[in-house]
C-alpha cells in the first residue's frame, strides 16, 4: 500500500493515476483537498486512458500526503509518450483552435488583468476550454479534454492543458507575459523550489 496525491489541478491528480498503475499497487491511497474533484478527475481518466485495473481499488481520502516528485519523475515524466502510449479514444483533429488564459491573482504563471483582457479579446474566435480544476462535472470535464485533444493547436498560459499537450503531441503555444507584470514558473531543483523566469536555463534544466 502507498500515498498518492490528488492536488486541484487535473495533471498531477492523472500522473498519480498513472502512477498506481505503473506500481501495481492493489491497496493505494488517494489524499485529496477535495473528495468529488478527484471522482471526477478518476472517472474522465478512466474514461480516456487504458488502466491495469489498480486505480478502481483506491481508496480516496480527505486529507494531505507529500507530492511524490522522485517517483513521479522516474516512471511518468521521463517518458514522453507515456499518456499518449495508454490513450484509449482516438485523436480526431477537427481544425479547431483552443486557448485558456490564467489570471496572475491565482496563479503566478498568470497574466494582469489588462493583458488577460485583451487576450482574451485577440483568442475570442478560438474554443476557449477555460480552468484545468474545479470542475463542476464529469460531463465538463470530459467535454473540455475531448476538445483538447481533438484541436489543432493550444494557446494559452501554462496550466496543465498545455502540458498534456506536450505529452499527447498537440501543437501548443504558451503564453507568458514580460512587463508590466512578469509571469513566473516554480521549478524543483534538488529539492528546493525556486519561482523563476521562463525559459531559463539552470544547469542543463530548462525551466
């Protein structure tokens, strides 16, 4: 039996996912902020990606455990087709375009509000697939992936649909903004967090 981690965003609860497969692990447990996100994070994942069948015998608690990082790293992360090796449904690209936009008072990867209005002024004839947490249902959540995965392209802050892009091979465009406000990224380097600049180059780490 292990920990796994549901964190809010949709990435990291579907890397543990993938984790407790990757383990075969018959008794894991699932820490989550929120009981219903992860059921319907789960549930959209195992509607979408093929599993061992370990994942259906989590047990899901409220509560809080430590993120994983070094496991997570060597199974999933180093792996770049990983998700896109377990995907079930087919990628039907349609010729659509999607984006999502972060607001930088919830996240530091955001954008101020001026910029994050004009924007979404420019993106405005694109399929907007809005927030990567806080779904309101399975329905939504699984609308909002399907789109993702069946678009031409993805536009948008760096969330976790653009980083599924990277690992579903979706052609994707990151948004970071420079001045007034400047968009930071957290990177994880030998276990001490550091919010830097994007695109930096840190050693042989590209942030």
């Amino acid at each position: 039996m292990a920990d796994y981690r549901s964190g809010t965003g949709l990435l990291d609860t579907w890397a543990n996912l993938l984790l407790i497969d990757l383990q075969a692990d018959y008794d894991p447990v699932i820490w989550c902020a929120d009981v219903c996100q992860t059921a319907i994070m789960m549930e959209v994942y195992l509607k979408n990606f093929r599993s061992n069948g370990f994942i259906k015998h989590a047990k899901v608690k409220k509560g809080y455990c430590e993120y994983n990082r070094a496991a997570i790293d060597e199974f999933i992360y180093k792996h770049k087709t990983i998700f896109l090796d377990r995907l079930k449904v087919s990628k039907k690209p349609s010729g659509h375009i999607t984006y999502s936009l972060a607001n930088a008072t919830k996240t530091r990867k955001g954008m101020d509000e001026n910029m994050l209005e004009e924007m979404q002024t420019i993106l405005s004839n694109f399929d907007n697939i809005g927030d990567s947490r806080n779904f309101e249902s399975v329905e939504e959540l699984d609308s909002k992936f399907k789109r993702l995965l069946n678009c031409k392209m993805h536009i948008g802050s760096e969330t976790s649909w653009s980083v599924l892009c990277t690992r579903l091979q979706i052609p994707c465009m990151n948004l970071f903004q420079m001045y007034p406000y400047k968009s930071l990224k957290r990177v994880t380097i030998n276990d001490v967090k550091y919010n830097v600049e994007p695109h930096m180059l840190i050693g042989d780490k590209h942030t």
